[in-house]
C-alpha cells in the first residue's frame, strides 16, 4: 500500500471521482440556446454586446438599492458563436462552422467551444437541449410549455 493511500484511509479521505464521461456524438447533437431573459444587442461592427444585472453585497446592497447592469462585449468569434446559438444549430454544426470561416482543426474547435460553453453555462447565459427535442420542436410535434398564472 502506498502512503498517501494509507494516510487517506487513516483520515477517512475519499478519493476524488472523476465526472462521468459524456458519449461525444451525444454533446455534438445538444443544442445550445440562448437565455430568454438575458438582454443583449447587436452592433453594426458583428459585435454582441451581453446585458447582464449584477446583484450588489454587504455595504453597498444596503446602500443603493438600485440594480447594477454591467455590458460584456464579446470579441468577433464569440459574437458569432453566440448568433449561433439560436436553438437550431447544434454543437456539431456550430463547430463545423468554426472549422470552416476561422480555419481552425477540428478538435481545437470542439475544446474552445466546449470551454467557451462552460463559460457562457456557469453566468446563467445559455444553457442546451437535446437535439431530437428541437427537431421535435420544429415539427410541431411538441408544443412549447407555457407558464401557468
């Protein structure tokens, strides 16, 4: 037995478990749509400007009660991947356009946007669906929930 084994079973310590793994032909079919309550705009450069609410801490909260907006203006590749993420490209799609306007490698197009995607999922800005479920979408096939009152 090796010692930090034997230290971690004196102290009781689990060992990590890593994330169970994704089927990758799964993560290319999801696709990504944007947050409905996020504001956002559209300059006439190709830039997305991303409005979010910052809630405000300790002093200042009880201070100004006001809500805080900050702007995220996103570069010109992420501007384009978040035109994409409209609810009708899947991951797949969006990384084959990637591969072809930014001559990129494929797989160096798959880990940036897997990366740039945690990023946008972690602030609340988009977040995925099954590929089927939007193609069922699409047919009319399942009809949009709406909220009860």
């Amino acid at each position: 037995m090796k010692i930090p084994e034997a230290l971690s079973k004196l102290f009781g310590r689990k060992k990590a478990r890593a994330p169970p793994s994704i089927d990758r032909d799964v993560v290319l079919g999801l696709v990504p749509i944007r947050n409905p309550a996020i504001e956002w705009r559209r300059y006439k450069s190709g830039e997305v400007a991303i409005i979010v609410t910052v809630k405000r801490r300790g002093l200042m909260a009880r201070i100004d009660k006001g809500e805080k907006k900050k702007k995220i203006i996103l570069d010109k590749m992420g501007s384009h991947v978040w035109n994409l993420c409209d609810g009708e490209h899947t991951f797949g799609d969006i990384v084959e356009d990637l591969v072809k306007t930014y001559k990129m490698h494929r797989r160096e197009a798959e880990l940036s946007l897997a990366s740039y995607f945690d990023t946008l999922m972690k602030k609340g800005l988009i977040s995925f669906i099954p590929g089927k479920l939007s193609t069922l979408r699409e047919r009319g096939e399942v009809k949009q929930e709406t909220p009860q009152t």
